[in-house]
C-alpha cells in the first residue's frame, strides 16, 4: 500500500527501503522514470498543428543558420590565427581555453538553478517520492534530466565552434571521436557539484524560502565566476613587456594557468589533437574520467542521505510577505506617473512581481558582479606605452565591445524579459478577463524591461570607452547604436514569449532555457550580427581618415550615410514587427 501523499516526513524513507514484488533492474528503473519526459515532449509534438510544425521547422532553419554565423566565426578567427607564426598556435590554445572555462562557468550555474527544480521542486515529485523507487534509481534519474536541461543549449552552441576547429587545422576523424569522448564527462563534473550544493543548500533552508539560498548561490557564483576569468589573464596577450624575452612570452602563454581545473585538462585533451603541439592527452582524459566518476559518486552518497529532509523542507508553504514601505510606495508611484492609469497600475504590478521573487532580483547582485568584472578586464588593458596598442587597435576594440555589450543586453533580456509572460503562471486568465488590453499589457511589460537595460548597456559601453580613450565619434556611435538595439532586442524578447509561453514552469531560469529561449537568442544574435555588419564599413572608413589625416569624399561619405540609414531601417523594422506579432499573440494567447 502506498503511503499518503501527505506523510511527506516518512514517505522519503519508505521509498528508499521497499522494494516491488518484480525488481526492473538499475536501467529498467531510469527507463521508467525517464520515459513521462520523452512521452510527454512526443505528444506535445503531435497535438501541434500543422502552421505550428511549419513554423518550428522555420526556427529549426533558423536555428541552423546561427550555428553556420558561429562556425564562419570561430573560421575567419582560427585560420587568422594559423597565419601568424609563432604567436598563431598561443592565441589558438587561449581561445580554446577561454571556451571551456566559460562553458564550466555556466553549466556550473545552470546546473545549480535546474538542480533545484528536478531534485526538490518538480511537480510530479510528490508521486514518484511516494512510489516504491529505490532513492539511488531516482537520484540518477532526476541527474539525466538535470544534465540534459542545463546543458543541451552549451552542445547546441559548441558544436560549430569545435567543428570549424578540425576544418581550419585539416584534423582527421580522430580529433571529432575525441572531442566526443570529452565532452561527457566535462559535463558531469559541474552538474554533480551543482547537485551537491543544492542538496547541501535546501537541508540548511527551505527550497521554497528561496532567498536566502540564491543569495549564498549568487555570492557563490560571482566568486567562483570572478576567478576563473581573471585566472586566464587576456590582458597579458598585448603586454609582452612584461616578460624577460620573447621566448619567456611564448613559454608562459602555453602555460596552464591553473592545472587542477576541468577546463584545463579538457583543453589539453582536444588541443594536441590539432597537431600544434605534443601533449598528454591520455592522462588527462583519465583525470577527467576518474574525476567526474568520483564527483557522481560523492553526489550520489549526499542525495541519498540528505534527500528525504530536503524534499520534506521543500513542501513548507510561502509565508506571507510584508507590505512595501510607504516611502518605496512614492519613489514606484513617482517613477510610474507618465504612464496611463491602467498602464501604471500594470506596471507598478511587474516592479512589486519582480521584487517580491527573490529568484529574480537576487539575481542582480550575480548582474551587478558581471558588469564589474566587465568593465575591470578593459580597465586592465595596455592602453600605454605599449607598441601593440595604437590609435587603430582602441577604436578597433572599442567597435567589438559594441557588439559584446549587445550581447550582454540580450542575454540579460533573455533571463528577465523573455520569461516575464510565463511567469504570469495560472493567474494569467486574471488579466484577460480584466479590463486590460493586450496592447497595454504589452507596453507594461516592454517599458519594465527596457528602461533596466538601457541603464546596463549604456554603463557598459561608456565605462569602456573612457578606458579604451576612444575618439568621440566612436563614442557617440557606439552609445546611439546600442541604445537604438535594446528597442528591439526587448520587442523581439517578449514577442518570443507571447509565441512560446510555459505558464507551468517552476522558474524563470527554466523558461529562459527552453526552446523559446533559444528562438529568441538566436533571432537577437541575428539583428545584432546585422546592425554590426552594416555598420562595420562606415567605421573602417572614418578610422582610416582619422588616422590618416585624410578628409572623406563625396561618395565616402554618401557610403557612410546610406550605411548608417539601412542601420536605422533596420532597427525600426524589427521593432514594429516585432510589437505587432507579440501583441497579436497575446490577445489570441489562452491558458
């Protein structure tokens, strides 16, 4: 007889101690407990309508031609640097270095964040908790969909990247079977650590009481995240002076900076196999191995004894918050007062939303770390007395931080504007039958999430510039460029959401995660992508005459303006478009 769902407090322990009458072994367990998923992903599929197939297949096609821009990408750079002699092999082993570390930098996050809905949150918990599942079958079972949802975007990603790898350096099968073979387990290894904190996390507070944990998660991250960027010093690839000779140079940028982390023995794994240089890649694809064995190990002995206490804790009720102070009530009701009444209301109801969840705005703290660390690693750079860095190289920089800063936006979009209509939740049905229109819905919901960012990618584009010392022309392109993309960066990101909301998501981080997701990314990286590429002529040719001291011409300028017009085109054609298909969304959108 199965226990009540309500006897949460022995429930984990007579699942963990009963056995059924016919056994289905270890894998006829996680076949069992991973089959709801993959049946529920194929229905899903199948109840789509024939215009819904059509369009996925379109972002599918979509999808691909982001992964051919990341693959033409990392080509044009890799076959660049297998031209420079010496200094190309250097420049190849960082960047290569710079992927893994920020890849394990973000499956380490991603995995904290989706631990603690597979493991302690997740809906159907309460049955399969209940069910007579041995807790060693369930742990590795909720593992793989842990895996799966923090990583299949980062292999999605980093397939073109390795890819164009063996292209420019001509490797045969070889270097693809170990690339393979790598990549498993470097995923394990920041998915078990990530389980093990969260686990360790929730038996100390309560998963519902999600403040304090994502406060400790987010300190945890922007020091862990802090480190492993600085700990490979790009700065050092333009001061050479500080070296004894050139020799010493070259000696210490083949250096592994840290020698005990996953991301530096996978890097020596792959990067023999590019035949640059000799290596060890055999040991330290057993380090590796043995590694992620001993992390599944020591992950699997903490779930087994901390589960049943932290499950228990995570079914605590919210408890009931406190008023906002009467004088935040006047600084939101002074900030809100343009808007219209019905526009005010709805968003003074988004700034108390995103406050009063305490997985959103302690997630600033992790935003505000990024921006400084940012801004610190330009503030480091060169720019004095060194021969590499010229006039040429700043503005040359300073036209690619355009494009990273950008980046940032959306990504940041991505985490907060993109999920904002999923996380109205079951009580969407509330405002729609509310005397709400969607259009007013809408521009609540844009205007909330524009302002934050405009704020964000302007501190980043000109905190930069002042470090870079760029000439004021580059300056004011670059703040106008970026403050004319966040429009549509934001309508792009809440007309995805429209088309793609999950209203019975745990999080946010797992709407932003999801396929919708990456639609939206994808679509931003585009128009990103585009607006760089239009604009990149118009720079080259006032560089040019800067630094030469040469006037343009007639038609040089003409080229500049009708450049710098499609920009303009462009940016409102996306932004219109974009409004008009999410609002129509939402007003077709239903529960």
């Amino acid at each position: 007889m199965t226990p009540p769902l309500a006897d949460t407090a022995t429930a984990g322990t007579w699942h963990s101690q009963q056995t059924p009458a016919s056994d289905p072994g270890f894998f006829g367990w996680l076949r069992l407990l991973l089959a709801p998923r993959f049946m529920a992903s194929r229905n899903r599929y199948k109840r789509y309508s024939h215009a819904a197939r059509v369009r996925l297949g379109g972002f599918a096609v979509l999808a691909l031609a982001f992964a051919g821009a990341v693959f033409a990408f990392f080509y044009r750079a890799l076959s660049y640097f297998l031209a420079v002699p010496d200094f190309g092999p250097i420049l190849t082993y960082k960047l290569l270095g710079m992927v893994f570390v920020t890849f394990f930098s973000i499956l380490l996050f991603s995995n904290i964040v989706a631990s603690l809905s597979t493991f302690f949150l997740a809906r159907e918990l309460e049955r399969v908790v209940a069910a007579p599942v041995p807790t060693r079958n369930l742990f590795y079972a909720r593992f793989a969909e842990t895996i799966i949802d923090s990583s299949w975007m980062m292999l999605l990603f980093s397939a073109p990247a390795f890819l164009a790898y063996g292209v420019v350096h001509g490797t045969g099968p070889a270097f693809y079977l170990v690339t393979a073979a790598t990549l498993p387990p470097f995923l394990v290894i920041p998915a078990a650590i990530g389980v093990m904190l969260t686990t360790i996390l929730v038996n100390v507070f309560p998963a519902r009481r999600t403040k304090d944990i994502l406060l400790i998660l987010a300190v945890f991250s922007v020091a862990l995240l802090y480190m492993l960027f600085r700990m490979i010093r790009p700065e050092r690839l333009v001061n050479p002076e500080g070296f004894a000779d050139f020799t010493a140079f070259l000696n210490a940028m083949q250096t592994p900076e840290w020698a005990f982390l996953p991301s530096t023995w996978a890097t020596e794994i792959i990067f023999p196999m590019l035949g640059l240089r000799d290596g060890q890649p055999l040991f330290y694809y057993m380090v590796l191995l043995s590694t992620a064995g001993v992390a599944v190990m020591a992950c699997e002995a903490v779930v087994t004894r901390l589960f049943d206490k932290g499950w228990t804790k995570a079914q605590e009720g919210r408890q009931t918050r406190k008023a906002m102070r009467p004088v935040w009530e006047t600084v939101l009701r002074i900030l809100t007062s343009p808007f219209q009444s019905a526009t005010r209301v709805l968003v003074e109801k988004e700034i108390k939303t995103f406050f009063r969840d305490t997985s959103q705005w302690s997630q600033l703290i992790l935003l505000a770390a990024l921006i400084v660390v940012y801004v610190y690693n330009f503030s480091v750079l060169p720019i004095n007395g060194s021969p590499l860095v010229t006039f040429y190289f700043k503005n040359v920089i300073a036209f690619v931080n355009l494009a990273l800063a950008a980046f940032v936006t959306a990504s940041v979009a991505a985490r907060f504007v993109y999920p904002s209509i999923s996380l109205e939740g079951r009580a969407f049905w509330a405002i729609k039958t509310a005397p709400v229109s969607a259009a007013q819905l809408w521009w609540a919901k844009f205007w909330s999430g524009l302002v934050p960012l405009l704020i964000l990618g302007e501190i980043l584009i000109l905190a930069t510039n002042a470090y870079l010392q760029v000439m004021p022309f580059m300056n004011w392109l670059a703040t106008a460029t970026l403050l004319a993309m966040i429009f549509p960066i934001v309508s792009l990101a809440l007309a995805v959401g429209a088309s793609y909301p999950d209203f019975e998501a745990e999080n946010a981080a797992k709407v932003a995660s999801s396929a919708g997701g990456l639609v939206f990314m994808v679509q931003a990286m585009s128009f990103i992508g585009a607006v760089v590429t239009l604009e990149a002529w118009p720079v080259y040719v006032i560089f040019t005459s800067q630094f030469s001291g040469t006037p343009l011409s007639h038609s040089a300028w003409f080229g500049v303006i009708t450049s710098l017009s499609a920009v303009v085109v462009l940016t409102i054609a996306v932004f219109t478009m974009s409004v008009r298909h999410g609002i129509g969304k939402l007003e077709r959108l239903e529960l």
